[in-house]
C-alpha cells in the first residue's frame, strides 16, 4: 500500500498532457512524446504512421499526407523580419507602457534582457538591454540599462555592445519601476491573483534571472516561463534553451550571431501562444483550472492513506500543472 501511495502521488495524468495522437499514451512533457514517436528508440507502429502524416514541429497527426502539407505552411514560422522595429529598437528608448485599468488590450506581453559582464573577471551578468513586446510582437518597451556596477566584458560579440550605448542610458531603478508599475497595471502586487484583476501575464523564457537583474519582483501564479513550463522541458526535467526550442517548435533558427532581445520576445511569445492554442476538454475535477494547485496527497497523513481504497485515492487525485490552453478561459473573464 505504501508503494501505491507513493505511485498515485506522480501518476496522475492530467487530460491536459500531451498525448500521443495514435495510441493515447500519455507523456509529461512534448520532449517525451517526440521520444515516443521519432526516436531513439520509438514505437514502431507510431513511427511509422507518424513519418507518413505527422508534424514534426507540433507533432500532431493529420489525417492524409496531403493535409500534413496545408497544415506545415501554418505551423512553421519564419525568422523574425525585425525591420522597421529593429531599426527603431537601436535608434535608443521606446517607451509606450502605460497603465490602463480598463482595456483589454496588451494582457500578455513578452520580455527579454541581454547581459555585460561585470566584476574582475566579467562573469557576474548586469542587464544592459531589455524589450517588451505584446501579442501581436509589437515592441512596447526598448532601452538600454545603465548598471549600477562598472562594466569589464561588454560581450561584444553577442551582444552588440559598446560604451557609447550605455553611456546615456537609462538608469537601472527607473527601467525597474516602469517596467513593474506596467506589469502590475494599477494593482498592488500583494492583490494580484491568477485570475481576473488587472496584472499583466508575463511571458519569457529564464524569467528568474531576467527580474533578479532587473531588480523586479512578480508572482510567480502570473509568469509564464518557457525554461520552466513541464510539456517543454526535457525528459529528464531539465530546461531547454530558447535557441533549441524555437527551432524544434517554431522551425526556425534564433541567436546566429549578435544577439537582439526583440527577437528573443518574439520566440517566447510564439512559443507561449502555441502551448495556449492548444484544444484540451474541461477536467472533471474543479481544482486542475488552479495554477498553484498541487498533488493534494501531500496534505494527507501516510496512514490515512493507507486505509483509504485505491478507487478512493485515484478520486481524490490532482493534476500537478497548469496548462497555458487555461489561460484562454481566464484572458476571457477579463
């Protein structure tokens, strides 16, 4: 009883999982069903049907092969033709963050900083340069951050900078409040909640480290991490980088070269809108639509559990993830 406990605590499957869309299996993470389907050492039957009609981006299973080619024009994405933005994102500040209580525009943007070195030897990241955009991938914020340590590596070669770039620029405490003051939209953060309100949803991809250099603190029930997000981690529960998982997912190749963060926003977003788009029915249970719901064994004395039936058990059984397709339903009650 004891190893059936422990099993039910780590086996429930949540109707929310990708799900192999010719034998059912379930897998905690799309990395584990791409496994499953084209290797290393996939199922056979499903390779084979999936190498004929199959999308190797969203790995869904279409019906003819003929449809697989209408659905590959849509679901690949190209490069991100920055053009006008990019050319306007390095002519210096754009500033458009504004608090608005009462639109429903703009509640999910994207944010991305690239980092210079500092310290003796230059390791220690300090944010140089940050970029927000909405759901549409247009730039709403671009700045370069004046740190507040002196500069050693301005890591040129991916970054782009140089000294005449920061010299003018914007001070770090002033890219932090305005960046939080928008993300919070109005709402003391002690009041923000996963649904409903005002704050914004903030998606990127290593948000951790973005906001600590940023000095920016947000909830956690409100980001959206693709370095965090379980159906895009690897099997081993590690984190992907943006770069691999843009080209798995997207189809195509970001980072070659100096490195812009407008491009990074774009990757998260697309990335964050493809998890969202995702068709799933409504759980059964009422607790799987909460974004900090866990496996509600863990409130259980062991040997109340024991005593319980495993029907019981597997009634009483959680979902330990939420899904971004549930953020459409909460977006909507906005």
């Amino acid at each position: 009883m004891e190893h059936l406990v422990e099993h039910m605590r780590i086996s429930y499957h949540s109707i929310h999982e990708p799900v192999c869309g010719i034998c059912q299996k379930h897998c905690r993470s799309f990395e584990s069903l791409r496994e499953h389907l084209i290797g290393p050492l996939p199922k056979a039957e499903c390779e084979k049907i999936f190498k004929d009609r199959g999308c190797d981006l969203c790995l869904t299973i279409l019906r003819t092969r003929s449809s697989l080619w209408t659905h590959r024009e849509t679901c690949q994405f190209s490069r991100t033709n920055n053009g006008v933005l990019y050319r306007m994102a390095n002519l210096g500040i754009q500033d458009e963050l504004r608090i608005d209580n009462n639109s429903r525009a703009n509640k999910v943007v994207a944010l991305a900083c690239k980092m210079v070195g500092g310290g003796t030897d230059g390791s220690l990241d300090l944010c140089a340069r940050v970029c927000l955009i909405d759901e549409n991938e247009r730039i709403i914020f671009h700045a370069y951050v004046k740190p507040q340590l002196p500069v050693t590596n301005y890591r040129y070669e991916t970054t782009g900078m140089r000294p005449e770039l920061l010299r003018d620029a914007m001070p770090l405490k002033q890219v932090q409040r305005k960046i939080q003051d928008y993300l919070c939209n109005g709402e003391p953060i002690w009041q923000i909640r996963s649904r409903g309100g005002n704050a914004r949803i903030l998606v990127g991809h290593g948000l951790d480290h973005d906001l600590k250099c940023l000095e920016i603190e947000y909830p956690a029930i409100i980001i959206r991490d693709t370095a965090k997000y379980q159906p895009l981690m690897k099997s081993n529960k590690l984190s992907n980088s943006l770069k691999y998982l843009t080209k798995a997912y997207l189809g195509y190749d970001i980072q070659t070269g100096m490195q812009d963060p407008y491009e990074d926003c774009v990757a998260t977003m697309r990335l964050y809108m493809r998890m969202r788009s995702q068709y799933h029915g409504s759980e059964a249970n009422p607790l799987a639509t909460d974004p900090q719901n866990r496996n509600n064994f863990a409130s259980w004395r062991q040997n109340e559990l024991e005593r319980m039936s495993p029907e019981k058990m597997l009634d009483i059984s959680r979902s330990d993830y939420y899904c971004w397709c549930l953020d459409t339903t909460t977006l909507s009650n906005y």
